[in-house]
C-alpha cells in the first residue's frame, strides 16, 4: 500500500529519477509527475511504465510507489493492454470455485509450492534438493502477481483471501516457493497491503531453502568454476534481501557472479511483459542491452530465478553463445547431477 508520508523529505524523487525507461527533464519534471500521482490525476508516468517494479526498490523510504502507479494505471486504463488478451490471462489462473485439498499432504513436513510451474517446469524440481518434499501447486495456489504486468491489481486483491483461504484448508504450514513472484506474495504484498498469513504458515524463498541445503552437504559439492550473469526477475524488488543468498549460493558452488552494469539495483528485467504493453520494439533493445553487458564482461553462463524470464530470454542468449540456467539446476550441477 502506497504511503506518501515521507515523499515530500525525497529530495531527488529517487523512485522516477533512478527508472531506467522514463526520462525526466530534472528532479522538478520528476517531482511534478509524482505530485499527479499522489493526487490520484492522469501521469505520463502511467503509460510509459513497463512494470518492472524498480522503483519498489528505489524508493529510500518503503513507501511502495509501485503499489500507487499499478493503482492508477487500472483507474485511468493507462497501459495498452489488448482486452481480449487481458480477459484471457485473468480466467486462466482463476481458482476453482470449489478448493479440493490435495491428498498427502502432512502439515508437520515441508511443502514444495510449485505455483504456475506444476508442469511446465516439472524436471526443474526433481532432484536431490526436493525428492524429499511433498509439493502443491496450480491456478488455487497460484500467487497472482502477474497481474500487475496487466494493471488489475483489483484481481490480485480479490483473489488473496482465496488462496490464504486454500492454504489454510490445506493445512500447510513450512512451504518453500519455487518461484520468487510466490514469495514475494506471501513476505512483500500480503503484509504491506494488511491481508493475514494464516497461522503458522511460513514462507520460505527458494534460495534460501537451497543454501541451507548445501550447507549441510557442503562436502560433496564439485565447484563449476564458471563466470556467470545474474538476469533477476521483476519481484525481486519486492525481496532485495534474497540478493545475499544469491552471493552467498554463488560462492559455496564455484560460480563467479560477473560485476556488471546491469544487475543488482541497476538490473534490467527480461522485457516479457513489453510485447503486451504494445513495446516490442523496446523488448528487442532492451535485450540486446542486457545481453551485451553480458558478454562484455566476460559470462559464460546465464542463470535465472524465474522460468519465465529464461523462456524470454533464452534463446537470445543461447544464440550468442551463453548457457541458460536457473540457479537452482546450477546447484544441482553442482552436487553432481547431470544437468546440461
């Protein structure tokens, strides 16, 4: 929930100046823009957003501007989003309207949330780290986040109680989130916007569930000895605290995570919602950007949190001769298993 209490002591109106996709002529352009926005009033801000929730992260204060800007964009109809296709994306991932709880699951053992990714990425979560978990997982689990790319955060809203509602019925408790959209949900969106975590629910991100892991099986670990490029996804500006367990994951495994322009809090996402903004043509820049700082400095291998990103990018990168991986199969690499 967006909180202008603090705005006003923001000298450089760090959440638009620092955006890499809209240029302000100063801080005062910048300044008039969010004073629109604060007002509730129509911003070209709205409309040349591309939803990467940067400036979450930029702004010095927590006061969530991302949280007032998808408000708007759903008010003023801001983004070019086709309709048709906007109506598509909401009903794919609605819950069911009557919840069957998943057989086996035993409250007192890890749970593995495979959200969206049930499927599709069925081989990503195999394997020593999750043999071990029981797992949950599509549309009645499924964190919603998306639909920030497609301003109707008013879908997000409607669909949480659901989903805590669905958890809670499924008893689950310690649930590790394969995908950082997930748990962003649960430690970012949820708690600021005054939804509930059912009681005894804990949230774990994926690469601190992984770190832990190898830790503990820190001997049998085979360093990979490899420069690597880090693409972070969009909601990790929702939990830029997870970034240490990326550094500290590199280091146990024997990756080089690459010192380049595009990463950390100067990181550039994948591009994958522009198409539908009516912005392919800056996907195609912006890719060649990122991929470009890549090479230049000296990565072999590209490695990814969020499938989706990599099924964005991976074929460009493929092409220019780096290897895509999630960071997770890089671990699993790792530990010995064969993964090409």
């Amino acid at each position: 929930m967006f909180d202008d209490s603090k705005c006003n002591e923001c000298e450089n109106v760090d959440c638009l100046t620092k955006c890499q996709w809209i240029e302000f002529d100063g801080i005062d352009d910048a300044r008039s823009e969010m004073t629109k926005m604060i007002n509730g009033e129509e911003s070209r801000v709205l409309s040349e957003c591309v939803t990467c929730f940067a400036c979450h992260e930029y702004c010095p204060y927590g006061s969530n501007p991302f949280d007032l800007i998808t408000t708007l964009q759903e008010k003023h109809d801001s983004l070019e989003v086709n309709e048709a296709m906007r109506k598509r994306m909401i009903a794919m991932y609605k819950p069911h309207d009557e919840f069957k709880p998943w057989d086996g699951i035993e409250p007192d053992k890890s749970t593995l949330n495979k959200c969206a990714f049930i499927k599709t990425n069925a081989d990503d979560m195999k394997g020593e780290f999750f043999e071990d978990l029981q797992s949950i997982g599509g549309r009645d689990f499924f964190c919603n986040l998306l639909y920030h790319h497609i301003a109707r955060d008013s879908v997000i809203r409607e669909r949480v109680p659901i989903i805590l509602e669905n958890l809670e019925k499924q008893g689950v408790k310690e649930m590790i989130c394969f995908h950082d959209e997930c748990y962003g949900l649960y430690n970012s969106y949820i708690p600021r916007n005054n939804f509930e975590i059912p009681q005894g629910l804990k949230p774990i991100h994926v690469f601190e569930y992984v770190y832990n892991y190898l830790k503990e099986n820190e001997s049998k670990i085979q360093k990979l000895n490899i420069k690597a490029a880090y693409q972070r996804n969009c909601s990790t500006r929702f939990n830029t605290e997870i970034d240490e367990y990326v550094d500290k994951i590199c280091e146990l495994i024997g990756v080089e995570r690459v010192d380049r322009e595009f990463d950390r809090e100067n990181a550039l996402c994948c591009g994958g919602p522009l198409p539908m903004l009516g912005k392919k043509k800056l996907m195609r820049e912006t890719q060649n950007k990122n991929i470009k700082d890549m090479l230049d400095h000296n990565a072999e291998v590209c490695f990814y949190n969020c499938p989706m990103c990599m099924e964005t990018m991976g074929s460009k990168v493929e092409r220019k001769g780096l290897k895509n991986y999630l960071l997770t199969n890089l671990c699993r690499k790792a530990l010995g298993e064969n993964i090409e």
